[in-house]
C-alpha cells in the first residue's frame, strides 16, 4: 500500500473519529443531527475504500439519508412543540 493511500486511509479514520465525537458532545441539537449525516456519508466512504460497495449503498441509503431525515424531523417536531408551549 502507498503512502498516499496510508495518508487518505488515515484522513477518513480521523475525520470519522472526530466527526462522531462532534455528532455526541455538541450541545446543538441541530448541527448534532449534521454531524450524524456527514458521518454516515464518511463510513460510506470508508465502506467503498474497502470495496465493499453493497455495504455503502446500504449506509448512504439507510445511514445517512433515512435516518437522517428522520432525526432531521423529529428534531423540527420538537422545536414546534417547544414553540407552541407543548412539550
């Protein structure tokens, strides 16, 4: 394996271990649920870096974009009901 190789590999771990931190610790609610998105898409990645690429459609499909729209909903549900007094 090159280095460049050693060097993207390398990226993406940092960059996943880091984006995962952020999506856990930051107390936004809303960039939390961003976090989780860009997350998903960056284990996608990862998943086609090691030619797995069933396993990242299913990440990009279910991982990023379902749940993530679905946490994007909730999250704009609470904040009506948050609003509206209700909650």
């Amino acid at each position: 394996m090159s280095l460049f190789n050693w060097l993207i590999d390398g990226s993406l771990a940092l960059a996943l271990f880091w984006i995962a931190w952020q999506s856990l610790t930051v107390p936004n609610l809303f960039r939390a649920v961003k976090f989780f998105i860009v997350f998903g898409l960056l284990m996608a990645i990862a998943w086609i870096r090691l030619s797995a690429l069933d396993i990242a459609l299913v990440e990009i499909t279910i991982g990023a974009g379902l749940t993530g729209i679905l946490l994007w909903d909730a999250l704009q549900n609470l904040g009506r009901k948050i609003t509206s007094g209700q909650a």
